[in-house]
C-alpha cells in the first residue's frame, strides 16, 4: 500500500463509523492482506448485505467478472471503487497480481457478476492460491440463485444436489443426467432461455415424470415459479419461449418398494449360481437396499435347500 492511500482497518466489516472519520479518530492500519468473498444481489440491487456494502466502501479493490455489471452495482449504492476484471479469460495472468497485492497487505473484494462467487462462476483458484499463502479469506454471504430457487420451489430441501449447468449437447446432457438419476436428493440446475425446452425434454426423457419447478427472473419484477412433472414442464417450455435468467429444481427419485420374497430369492439363486455366497449377497444388498443380515440369512437357507 502506498504512502499516499489511506489505512484501513484490518477487517472493513468492522470499520469506523463515519462520525469517527470525520473527526479523525485513529483507524488501525491494515496489519495484513484479506480477501473477501462477498455475495451480490440475483436481481434485485436492494438484496445486498450492510456488511457487504461497508467492505465494498472499504477495500483497496474489488475483483468481479464484468466491471461493468459490477460498475453498475456500486453507483446504485453511492459506491466508488477501483473495480479489477477476474474471470476465466485473463485469471492465470491476472491471480499472480491479485496475489501480489494481497501480500502487500491490501484488502480486496471478490464478487460475481450476481449472487455468491464460485458458484458456477470463477474464482476458486485464486481462493486456494490465498489460503496457501497464507492469507485470510473471509467469506460475505448473501444472495444464491440456487438456494433462493430451491426455498421457493415446493419440492423437498433437507437434501439437495447442486449441478449447475448441463452440458449443451443433447448427449452429453443425458449421459450427466443419467449419472444425477441415482442421487437422493433434489437436484438444482441452471438453464439458459435458448435450451430450457430441450434440457427438460432430456429430463423427462432420462429422470422420468419426477415433479419439477422452473424458477426464473428470482427477485425481479416477473419472478415465477411454475411446478409440475418434467413432461408437463417439457411440453409446456417446448412451446413456450421462456425468457431471464432460470434455475430448475427436480425433485429426488422416489424409493423402489422393497422386493418381495419370491423376487429375493430370484434374485440370489441368480447371483449364487456363480459367485461365492458372500459376493452374492453383496451383490444383492446392493440392488435392493435390503438389510446385509436379512439378505445373508436368506442366502444361507436357500445354499441348504439347493444342495
């Protein structure tokens, strides 16, 4: 930092207050280089923390993916800050600098273009190359498109999975569904306007008529949430050019019943023809979810009743 620039507190959440500036009270000098990860708003600009805004007023810079997104955000907020451009284009040659000024010991705010850095935006490198560093990072939350899709969503929140955005190819798109299919959890992901149709007509396709929510415009003026299974949706979204930004929330796959008796037994004198009665009860513990003992007994009585 040079002798020119004003000190500044060692955590700027925690600045002094204007009246202490304006009387020129001490502030304590900045003892060591911090960075911020600070959460932006999804849509609307008043959902920004006011610890948020106090770091931003405070930091040497502010390190975000389109200064001119992030330009816009700070003058709706009386905020002027020297703004540094960070995304995937320019990061390698742009982090050792970063770094660099971190270890002089300046303050810097890492922000996304909307909602919670990293998540499906860059940023997680440079993050990594500060801890081992050595130097403090601390984390602003707020705004998630992803969290806020799925609180609005009806659909079950006490697990979810997050995905981001699927691949844009139609096969590639359903080979990572298929791989999602198993996992017992909702599943979030985000979508674009141009492939909304097609990205649920791929879920339907591989995760079946689950019910789903297509979240779009959250915070904003047209926000809506319209839930349904995935052929409804898909067939609604086939026609219907959806436009903003859009996240979709599927909800987990329903338990299989667990298999009869006679399906059991199917089932091991199959998986006993050719393995070890230890494989094979793996093996068929695996495939039905029925409990290692229930399943090891009944493979023991029916190795006696086969001979």
């Amino acid at each position: 930092m040079s002798p020119s620039q004003p000190s500044r507190p060692s955590d700027p959440s925690q600045a002094a207050s204007p009246a202490a500036e304006a009387s020129g009270a001490d502030i304590p000098r900045q003892a060591e280089g911090v960075l911020h990860v600070v959460a932006t708003p999804i849509g609307n600009l008043q959902d920004i923390s006011l610890r948020a805004l106090d770091i931003l007023r405070q930091t040497d810079a502010v390190v975000c993916e389109d200064t001119r997104v992030t330009g816009k955000l700070l003058a709706a907020h009386g905020l002027q800050c020297p703004l540094v451009s960070y995304h995937e284009h320019n990061a390698e040659r742009r982090r050792p600098e970063l770094l660099a000024r971190l270890d002089a010991g300046e303050t810097l705010a890492l922000v996304s273009d909307a909602g919670t850095p990293l998540i499906s935006d860059p940023g997680y490198k440079l993050v990594r190359a500060a801890q081992d560093a050595g130097i403090p990072v601390r984390s602003v939350p707020g705004a998630s498109a992803a969290v806020a899709a799925l609180a609005v969503a009806g659909l079950p929140t006490d697990r979810f999975f997050f995905q981001g955005f699927l691949p844009h190819k139609t096969k590639a798109r359903r080979d990572t569904l298929a791989e999602l299919a198993a996992v017992p959890a909702s599943l979030v992901v985000y979508e674009s306007p141009q492939r909304l149709g097609a990205s649920l007509a791929d879920m339907a396709a591989v995760l079946g008529a689950r019910e789903a929510a297509v979240v779009r415009e959250l915070t904003k003026r047209f926000e809506e949430t319209r839930r349904a299974t995935l052929p409804e949706l898909a067939a609604h979204y086939g026609e219907t050019t959806a436009k903003g930004e859009i996240v979709v929330v599927v909800a987990p796959p329903v338990p299989a019943e667990p298999p009869g008796e006679a399906e059991l037994d199917a089932r091991l004198r199959a998986a006993l023809a050719g393995q070890s009665v230890r494989d094979a009860v793996s093996e068929v513990t695996r495939e039905t979810g029925l409990p290692r003992k229930q399943v090891y007994k009944r493979a023991l009585t029916i190795k006696d009743e086969d001979g």
